[in-house]
C-alpha cells in the first residue's frame, strides 16, 4: 500500500522560530560557543554569520519534501461510523488510517491502533452489550477483534478466506454471533472478485464460517440483522438483495432493485431495516439514489423526491429509533432528512463544509443527535436532528482519500488515476491518496 504523503516532521538539530529584529536573531543561539572576534571584524559581519547560521536552522526545519510533509489538520476522511449501543458516548471511526475512538460524544478523540496491521478501515461494529468487544474489518488485511474497547487488537482470521471485510453485524440478542461480508477484489475492478461472500461466527469472532448456501455470487459489499428477529439477515451484491430467515444457513433473493441503461449494475451501498416494522426496508445504490420496500424486499420503491440529482449515489441511511418514519440519506450531494419514510427528501445539512458524505449513525438514547463521517471534513455533529452540524474532530487527524465504494469495486477509482483542478485541493488524486505539489 502507498504511503501518505504526511508523517510526522522528523527532529531537527534546532527549531524554526520567527525572527523579528537582531535581539531576537541573538536569543536563538544562546547555546553558540563565544567566538573572540578580532577587533578590526566589523559589527555587520557577526549579524552576517548569526543570521546565516539561523536561516540553516530554519530550513532545517522546515518542511521541504515528501518526508517532511507537515503534520495533518483535524479532519480528514472517515468511512464507517459505529456507536456502541450500550453507551453511545463511545462511538468508533474507521479511517484510511486506522481506528479513532471517542467517549465523550466526539467531544475529543484517540487512535486507538495497537496490533492493527491494515490502516484502511472498511467496516466497524460493537458489541451490543459490551462497548469493549469491537470488530473492524480492513481493505485487504482481514478482520480484528478487541476486547478491551481498542485498546489493543488481534487478527480473527480462523476461517476466513477473504482480507476485505467490507460489513461486519452482530446478533443483538447474542452477541457471539455475527457476520461478515467480504469479497476481495481481482483482475479487472468491478468483474472479478474471490474468496468472498459471507461468513458467521458463533463463539465471539474465534472461528468464522462460510454461509453462502443460496447466493449466486461471492461479491457481497453489505449486511444487516433484523432487530426483531435476528434470525432474519439481509445482505446485498450489485443489485441483488438476498434474505436469509435461518441465520444465514441458506439464502435467496428477493428481489432486484431497478436497472439502468447505463451502468451494468446498481450496487448497494447500505440496507436500513425498520425497528418497528421489519418488512419496512431501505437500500442506498451507489447508482440509483434511495429504494425502499414495504414487503420485506419483495418489490422495490425507488425514492428520490427531494434528493439532489435524478440517481445520486447513497452511501448510507440511518432511521430514527424514536419514529421510524424520519430517515436520513448520505450521499454525495450531501444530508437528507424525511419525515415521512422517504416519500420525500429535504436537505438538512447547515454547517457542513462538505457535501461528501460516508456514513451516518443516531443515538439510540438521543435520537436528535446524529453524527455524519466525511469525505475530507472528519466528523460531524448535530444535535438539533439534522438542521445543523458542526465539526468534532478535536484529536480526529486522518489522511485524505478517494470515496471508496465500500460494497463494489466497480463504482471506486483505485485503480485508476484522476486529477482535480480545486480551488481548495492542490494535487493529485492518485488511486486512493491525495498527492500535495510543494
């Protein structure tokens, strides 16, 4: 994996300090040895020397290449989102550097990545009975558990064949359940994919098995669990959503979201299941914008009144445990709200900086605080149910990638190079990193 163009400025013999008259070119060396200077020397040529040797200990430490990049601002790219159920002070962000950590509500947040050997977050989930038990799946390094909230982590791979573990669900009535979507990528993005599929755990994340019985392909990019019936679990590749009503043991599908004559597929980015009413179901497509079924995924609505652009691209959908029928959309033109189970869309996003958007995830207890992960602007807070947002990202640094498509290949751009005239972003895109042109 390419580096970021972003570590940390290596040590320096000396400092950079701001230099403003000759007292303060003098107190920047009190270290110097005394020199005798002959008495015929004149007064211009010491400041000529001590100011030389200061202008060296400035571009010392300055930074002027690839190593010495600065270090990052807060913010920055953030994939998947998780609060712990249990207390949803504690919510976890996956990076394209690892894993950050709040316990305040986002108020200030830690890396937490000890033992973590992939940097590129997929996917996270927590448990739902203890916020110490926390899953994160990565883009080619496989899956890691915790057990003492992230503190450390240790690979789960008993089983599983596949490093991209792209969602991760756990049982909400017995958390040693749970599942993972996963599918590596091969040959040409968007045709080929191996070793993947979905696989279940029944003792906590030890040993993992494949429970593909019924699906037609090994390209799935997401899942969830009805709340009501954990039994019931959906999971989705390219347009195609399938349902399992024995906890994975066997599956088929459902239905087909709708197709267009210009793409090949419209994969799925996110499922969203009613917690009141489970054959209520919403599906965000990476092309196609917002569906949803009333029959349990029988048949399919598409639901795009209000959004920005005929088929935007949702990314994900969260709905309000206090009423069901308030659903909120992330997509690339920014933050819906409905409030009336997605017949129509309003923005609902003051205060963003971006209109990039990953995830979203609402507190069970709060529903009227709802948290957004960013595309380059890290995490962002309301409190007021969407009518305005403001940054949290205080200790929150992470790199700045690409959007990647986390549940198909076919709709991301790694693979590919792309340049962006910006009046904010100076540099490259290249694959999944931002290259910065000194």
């Amino acid at each position: 994996m390419e580096e970021y163009l972003n570590p940390a400025v290596p040590s320096r013999p000396c400092e950079a300090v701001k230099l403003n008259a000759v007292s303060d070119v003098k107190a920047t060396v009190p270290s110097l040895t005394p020199m005798t200077v002959p008495r015929r020397t004149s007064t211009g040529l010491i400041l000529f020397f001590i100011l030389a040797l200061s202008t060296l200990c400035l571009y010392w430490a300055t930074p002027t290449s690839a190593g010495q990049a600065a270090a990052l601002p807060e913010g920055g790219a953030i994939g998947p989102l998780a609060l712990s159920p249990a207390d949803p002070q504690i919510i976890y962000a996956g990076t394209y550097d690892g894993v950050f950590k709040t316990t305040n509500g986002g108020t200030r947040w830690t890396k937490i990545d000890s033992g973590l050997t992939a940097n590129e977050i997929l996917s996270l989930a927590v448990s739902p009975v203890n916020p110490e038990i926390v899953y994160a799946g990565t883009g080619g390094g496989g899956l890691f558990n915790s057990t003492n909230g992230g503190k450390s982590w240790t690979p789960a791979k008993t089983g599983l064949t596949s490093t991209y573990i792209r969602s991760i669900a756990i049982d909400p009535v017995n958390p040693e359940i749970a599942y993972v979507a996963a599918s590596d990528p091969g040959g040409e993005p968007g045709r080929t994919y191996l070793n993947g599929g979905v696989f279940k755990s029944t003792n906590g994340g030890e040993n993992w098995t494949p429970a593909n019985s019924g699906l037609t392909t090994v390209q799935v990019g997401y899942l969830t669990i009805d709340q009501i019936n954990p039994q019931i679990v959906y999971c989705a590749s390219d347009r195609v959503v399938f349902k399992s009503n024995n906890g994975g043991a066997t599956w088929a599908p459902v239905d087909y979201l709708p197709a267009y004559p210009f793409v090949s597929a419209t994969s799925i980015a996110s499922i969203a299941v009613d917690p009141v009413n489970p054959q209520t179901i919403y599906a965000g497509a990476a092309v196609g914008g917002a569906f949803k079924s009333t029959n349990g995924g029988k048949s399919w609505t598409k639901i795009n009144s209000g959004l920005k652009n005929d088929d935007p691209m949702v990314g994900s959908l969260a709905i309000s445990p206090a009423d069901p029928q308030t659903v909120y959309a992330a997509s690339q033109p920014g933050i819906f709200k409905s409030t009336d189970g997605g017949e129509t869309w309003a923005p609902a996003d003051s205060g963003l900086t971006t209109t990039g958007i990953h995830s979203l995830a609402i507190d069970p207890v709060s529903p009227q605080i709802i948290y957004a992960g960013t595309n380059g602007g890290g995490v962002f807070k309301s409190t007021d149910g969407g009518k305005s947002w403001a940054p949290a990202n205080s200790g929150l640094r992470a790199p700045v990638r690409l959007p990647r498509h986390q549940s198909s290949e076919s709709t991301e751009l790694s693979k590919h190079e792309v340049c962006v005239a910006s009046p904010e972003i100076r540099g490259t895109f290249h694959g999944h990193h931002i290259y910065a042109r000194n």
